[in-house]
C-alpha cells in the first residue's frame, strides 16, 4: 500500500474582495480569478512553469465561463501544459478543489496543484425564458430573410421578461436567508448575540489589517488594494439600528445586512504541492492540510439548511481520533452570525450530538477566543466560490506563524451541505 505524503500548504494569493456592483463592475469570474493565479504565479516565480493541476470553479457561471479553470490558467501565464479542471460545490467549491488536490498529492498522483475559486454578483447572467432563447438559436441558424422572420412568428414582448438570479433552493422556494431565519428561531438565536459576532468579525479583521497581515496575501485588481466591505468602526449601536432583511413581515426576524455577510465580487487560489516539490524550488512551507470531510443533510424536511457542516466536522474528527480540546483555531465561514452560533449551539446539545450526530457525548462548547481571530466573511465579504480560499490561505499563514498549531475550518454551503478541513501547523 502506497504511504500516504504530507500535502504541503506553499502559500496564497486573492484579490481584495469588492460588494456587488462597485470597484468590479468590468471584471468578470474569468479576469479575477486569472488575477489570482497570477498573484501565485508572480508571488512564486511560477511563470511559464507547469502544475500538475489547476483546479477551480464558480458559483454564478456565465455560459462564457465555459471550461473556466483551463482558460484562467492559461491567462495566468502558466505553462500551456498546465491542465485545469472546473468544479462547483457551491460555497465550497475552492476548498473542496483543495481537498482533491491535497488527496492526489497525498498518493503521489500529482506534485502540486492550485485551487481557486471566483464568483461576482456584478455580472450575473440575466437568463430569458426557454421560449425567447429557442428564438435566438433559430434566428442564429437562418440562412435567408424570411427564416429569420420566421424566428418570430407569434412573438410577444411578455418574452423579454428576463428570469432574475436567484438564491432560492429548488427544492423549498426559500432563500438561504429564509432558512438561516428558520435557523435562528428554532435554536433561539437573538439579535443580539448575531450583531455581537458581526462587529467582532469586523474588528479582528480590521486589526489584521492594521498589523500587515494582508500585505502579502492580496494582489491589486482593477485599482482595489483592500477589501471594502470590512468596517474598523463596526459598533453594535449602528447594526441595532438595521431593519431585518429577510423576515419583514412577521416582527420576528433577526437577520439584517449587518449580520449577513454582503453579496460580493472576488477571487482567491492556494497553491499545494508535496515537500519534495516545493523544497526543489526554495519554496516556504507554511502549513500542513491534513484531512477534510464533505457531508450533507436533509434540509428539505426541517434539518436546516446551513447545519451540515456540524456533520462534516464530526465525522471529521472522529476518524482523525481528535476533539475540540485539540484544536488551537476555528476558521468558521460567516455565510451569516445566525449560522456560526447555530453551529456552536448545536455541537453543545445533547439531543442533537446523540440523534444528529450519532455521538453519545458532545463536541462542544468552543471557546470565542479561538472563533475567527483575524476576522471572516462577515467583514471581509463572500464571493461563492472564492471563500474557501480564502479561509484556507489566511489560516495556512496564521499557523505559520506558531508551532504545533491545529485549526479547523468549517464552510457551509447551498444544498444542505458541509466542507470541513483541518489544518496543522508545518513547525
């Protein structure tokens, strides 16, 4: 049997992370996320060199975006020999890409491998109804003037009615939102306690910002050097202030813009590779990916939407023999503050450790100390795909930093899913 190698953690790079509509309008899931890699590749002195392979995805997917990841590398200045492989798993798409490349590398399938993931609200696609775009491929495929009339016979203009972009889960009509309210009344979240969380996120990640932590992790993008969403000034007199963005109606509702994380422009990638590969070419080794678990839940029968990371990370760390005593850091995706805490509840309940999880005793609690130390997406925004990136590159430096170090990172997804990893400390 093949021994299993060390999936070694080079470093990262991303673009400052930008709200909808605003430094990145003109940009597309193709220019940030080649930006990104090319931030890798100039960062590394990777240009014109060849990776085994480049693995990344996006969320909203134009049908330009077509075979994304190979036409990304090559823009990035890559070898040509250089494949790229598209995936999607939702907000977990670029951990997820992480995971499949740490498990090449780790049985000697591959040396190194990027993972990546883009995703920009700015330029949704606006979809048209099926009627209207048969309309168009017939009009494409007319050779004379009557065909092309022809195209149009019994046109009304109720067909230039375009389809919006939507959140909502096929299966319930409800938005993520909707369900993270359901979420938060069911486990008895307060308003509070979300608004506490979110001026926390923005905090730690405006004091990281002032420490330089970021100096080396961003790449400039079309003039943006620094994400725009984090807030130094967060204060919980101001969010308090906030009209609930998702429950309107009932006087109940507790999710604001505040305490969600923002629709969001962005793109970041995380370059892995086995010790050997990257001690060949004087690389740093900042951390070690060390195993990851992906689950799911049923959702559409009332087992909450956003809740499956809770079995990804105790499945997780029942099969590497650890519990939460043994984890120094908590990377826990902030889709919103209602989602962290139902999760911290959760892995602190009895009944749902036993009947969920299927242990007899609890996971939790977890220490707040440990909870998002340089702030997360709450305040540094959340482009889909790009998120998982991002979270694995900051804390691959974090634990850099220290030795004999273990995080956790945990991002929940659309669908009723979970992408859990762990990550150790390479000193």
């Amino acid at each position: 049997m093949t021994e299993l190698r060390r999936v070694a953690i080079v470093g990262s790079a991303r673009i400052p992370f930008a709200r909808g509509n605003t430094a990145y309008v003109e940009e597309t899931n193709l220019s940030m996320v080649a930006t990104a890699l090319g931030g890798i590749a100039d960062k590394y002195g990777l240009k014109g060199e060849k990776i085994d392979e480049v693995m990344a995805g996006a969320v909203i997917g134009h049908s330009r975006d077509f075979n994304l990841a190979r036409e990304a590398t090559l823009d990035a200045g890559y070898s040509p020999r250089t494949p790229g492989t598209t995936l999607q798993i939702a907000c977990g798409t670029s951990l997820q890409a992480a995971l499949v490349l740490g498990a090449k590398i780790a049985t000697g399938e591959i040396e190194s491998g990027i993972a990546a993931g883009s995703d920009t609200v700015s330029d949704s696609p606006v979809v048209f109804g099926n009627k209207f775009q048969h309309r168009m491929i017939d009009l494409n495929r007319a050779r004379s003037i009557g065909e092309k009339f022809g195209a149009f016979k019994g046109f009304s203009f109720g067909e230039l009615t375009p389809v919006a972009p939507s959140t909502q889960e096929p299966r319930t009509g409800l938005s993520m939102g909707q369900h993270c309210e359901l979420m938060a009344r069911e486990w008895g979240i307060s308003r509070q306690a979300q608004d506490e969380l979110a001026v926390a996120s923005h905090r730690n990640a405006a004091k990281a910002y002032d420490e330089g932590f970021h100096d080396d992790l961003l790449v400039q993008c079309a003039g943006l050097v620094r994400d725009n969403n984090v807030r130094a000034d967060a204060n919980l007199e101001k969010m308090a202030s906030l009209k609930p963005a998702f429950d309107k109606a009932s006087g109940f509702g507790t999710l604001t813009a505040a305490n969600s994380t923002p629709l969001t422009d962005g793109a970041s990638a995380v370059l892995l590779a086995s010790e050997d590969w990257a001690r060949q070419r004087g690389l740093p080794v900042l951390a070690y990916l060390t195993m990851g678990r992906v689950a799911g839940n049923d959702f559409a029968h009332g087992e909450g939407l956003l809740m499956a990371p809770t079995i990804a990370v105790s499945e997780m760390l029942a099969r590497a023999g650890l519990g939460f005593d043994d984890i120094d850091y908590f990377e826990l995706h902030e889709a919103f503050a209602a989602q962290v805490l139902c999760t911290l509840k959760a892995w602190n309940d009895p009944a749902y450790c036993r009947n969920v999880l299927g242990r007899e005793t609890v996971l939790g609690p977890v220490d707040p100390a440990k909870i998002n130390i340089k702030g997360s997406s709450l305040a540094y925004g959340h482009p889909f795909a790009a998120t998982g990136a991002r979270i694995l590159g900051l804390t691959a430096k974090m634990l850099a930093a220290e030795s004999g170090k273990r995080a956790l990172i945990s991002v929940c997804t659309a669908g009723g899913q979970g992408v859990a990893a762990l990550v150790e400390s390479a000193a």
